[in-house]
C-alpha cells in the first residue's frame, strides 16, 4: 500500500490522479477539525463519499481529501407526544461515513419502509442529501428530518430542516454552494459544500410492506404502480434490476486497500450463487460498472424549448429553478437520438479506453485502462452532439476536479475542444 492513493483508487470509475493528503478521521471531532485545517491553511478541499460522483483529472490533487471513516446507525427513542402523533414513526440517525446501502439494508433488514427504493445506489449517507439521489419512485428528500452539519463559513455546528436544504431534482442547498451556474464552480466552495454533512436523521415508518410507485419496478414485481408490497421484496428487485443494468458497484473495488472498511461484506457483493443472488457478471459488465453511475442529469426544459424537441421525445411535468413551469425529458433518449449507441466506444475505435456503458447510454465508463482526459473527450463529445442535434446543454451529474464540462465559458455554438 503506497503512502498516498490516488483517486482512481477510491472512486467507482478509476481514474483520477494522487492526492496530497488523504485523511479517514475517526470521531466526530477529528472529522471537523480536518474540515477546518484544511480551510485555515487555504488548501482545496475535498470531502469524499463511496467515489461514485466523482471524476477527477489526471493530475495530481495539490489539496486534502478527507473520507469520514464513522459507521454509526442509531434509532433514536421517541418522545410521548412524537408517539401520540405517529407511533410508526423511527427516527433513524447515520453518521456521514455510512455506506448508502448498507443503511438501506439495515432499515429493510429492520422492518423500516421509506428507502428500499434506493437500494443499490452507491455512494454514502453524507453525500446522499447532497445530492438528492433518487431511484424507483424515491427520493432521499422525502425522508430527511433533519442533517447535521458544519458551516464551513461561521466554523460552526447547525442542524438544517428539510426546508433549508432546497432539495430539488438532484440537488440541494449544499450542492448549489458549490456551483455558480450549473457545472460552473463557485471560486468559495469546490469541490466541496458550504455545509459538510456530519449526520442525517431519517423519518421512516414501520412497515413490512412499501408502495412500488414506479412502473418498471412494478412491472418485474408484477403488480401494478402504487400496489403495496414486502419491502424485502423490493429490494431484491431493486438490486436485480439495477444488476441488469449494470448499475451496482464492482464487488471488487473493495479488494483495494484503500477502500477497506468503508461497506460491509453484504452477500449480495459475490454477484453468483446462492438463492436471490444477483445475475452473473461477464467481463464487460464489470467494466459496465467502472463508471459515476448516470453521467447526466436530466435536462428540465422551459415549455418553449420541451415543445421543438421531436414528438417522441420523453415529456414529464417538473418544476423550473425559478419555480416555474418546466418540462423534464429523458437525457438517455437524447444520447441515443443523437446518434450515440449502447457501447459507443471513445474515438469510434473497437478497442477504445472508454465507452458509454453496453447496457445504459447514460453511463460513462473506463474499459479499463482510460484516463480521466478520456471520460472527459467522451462526455464533451456526447455533450455537443446532443447539443447539436436538439439544443440541448446536457449537464454532467458527478462533481469534477480539474477538468471543465461546463457552458458558461463555451463560445456561442457551445462547444469547445480543450
């Protein structure tokens, strides 16, 4: 084990150059006081989750990272009158560092309906509320109390309610600190939030069964959308579907030293054998899953714009930034419209480094010997040919260090070859 990894040694894509100062603080206040070294010393920091969001250049990170190494999971007591209000009610607090899935198994595995949906998805409890991830009918937001955090601008502790986080469709209060315009970072806070989670506390209910509100998943479990089913069930499904996809992280990354300890050893993690276990693996698929999972987000539209999109295009009501009236539309059917196919490989070579995945157009993945230069060429090139095709900005999902995906500084045909 070298002194320093790099970040292709801890992100879910593998790429990404050495890192200055790596640091796994322990306990709560070891966490914040790396937080705030870091800052008083004027050094970029990044505080890094399960990697799955991330994509770094290739050069050396001249800063510190540091990876909250807490575990904890708690149920907290409810009080007499939380009781009287909804005696269903668990209040569930996570420390930051938690793997996401393993909270999720945890609260399945409890019998504590809210997440399952989101089983899967890789990545931590600290960068989940950040994020706003969503999957099959759910969304983190949905069952966020409160989250725990340290001001990075006051150096001090506050407790922010779900109405101060601002979630949104992927995004939250503490991912706009980062950013001036989308995919443009802020010159105050990046790679990192304003805020850095230190816990979340959860409201879930006890149930043995939960609502499958999306209609793929309810089409594998065979029932119809808003039917109630064993939330065990749904997570096996979940996993299944995600597996097919795909979408699930390689078991493997966690045979690399510096990703020891950061989830448990889940069965789920062997792919073969045993009942309910997930399918079976080739070597493309592995590679399939050498990626930040969705690359792109997807792109929600003013009405003006959602109308001269092709009338097959996917249309859904959503909310603007502004709160107005938006149209959402699917990123992946613009990738495939565009002309770039399942497998479209980077440079159009049979043997190129990186590829969109062979199962999922909207991921980007390393063949397994790309660099982060080539995941870059790869989303500039698919971000111009939609742009070019339907006048389209895709913006990039994952936070990136070093390498520029953004628009605003693009000349006028939106495009430019770095």
């Amino acid at each position: 084990m070298t002194a320093r990894p790099c970040f292709a040694d801890v992100t879910t894509i593998g790429v990404g150059g050495q890192i200055a100062d790596f640091i796994q603080p322990e306990t709560r206040d070891d966490f914040i006081a790396a937080v705030m070294t870091a800052d008083d010393a004027g050094r970029p920091l990044c505080v890094l989750g399960g990697g799955s969001n991330l994509l770094a250049s290739d050069e050396d990170f001249d800063g510190v990272v540091v990876r909250d190494a807490r575990r904890t999971i708690a149920v907290q007591p409810l009080t007499a009158k939380q009781k009287q209000e909804d005696g269903r009610l668990v209040r569930i607090s996570a420390d930051a560092g938690v793997h996401w899935d393993d909270f999720v198994a945890y609260c399945v595995q409890h019998g504590y309906e809210g997440v399952e949906g989101l089983s899967g998805v890789p990545g931590t409890v600290g960068a989940s509320v950040v994020q706003n991830i969503g999957a099959y009918g759910q969304e983190v937001a949905t069952s966020v109390l409160s989250v725990e955090a340290w001001d990075r601008e006051t150096a001090s502790c506050v407790e922010l309610a779900p109405q101060q986080m601002r979630f949104g469709y992927r995004t939250s209060a503490l991912k706009q600190s980062m950013y001036d315009a989308p995919a443009v970072p802020s010159d105050s806070y990046f790679p990192s939030p304003r805020y850095i989670v230190l816990s979340v506390t959860f409201g879930l209910h006890r149930a043995v069964s939960g609502v499958v509100g999306y209609a793929q998943l309810a089409s594998a479990l065979g029932v119809e959308v808003g039917a109630h089913m064993n939330i065990d069930q749904i997570r096996t499904m979940v996993l299944r579907i995600r597996a097919e996809k795909q979408m699930l992280e390689d078991p493997a990354r966690y045979a690399n030293p510096w990703m020891a300890g950061t989830a448990s050893s889940a069965p789920r993690r062997g792919d073969v054998g045993g009942e309910g276990s997930l399918p079976p693996t080739t070597i493309s698929g592995i590679r399939d899953r050498w990626s930040c999972g969705s690359f792109f987000t997807n792109p929600i539209l003013d009405v003006s714009a959602a109308a001269a999109l092709p009338e097959d295009a996917p249309r859904f009501s959503a909310v603007l930034p502004d709160g107005g009236e938006g149209v959402k539309t699917s990123a992946a059917w613009l990738i495939d419209h565009a002309g770039f196919h399942r497998g479209y490989p980077l440079d159009d070579a049979p043997d190129a480094t990186a590829s969109l995945s062979t199962v999922h157009t909207l991921a980007l993945t390393n063949r397994g010997q790309a660099s982060a230069q080539d995941i870059a060429r790869l989303a500039k090139t698919v971000q111009q040919g939609v742009f070019q095709a339907f006048g389209v900005k895709l913006v990039p999902e994952p936070v990136t260090i070093g390498i520029d995906l953004g628009w605003e500084s693009r000349p006028a045909d939106g495009y430019v070859d770095e």
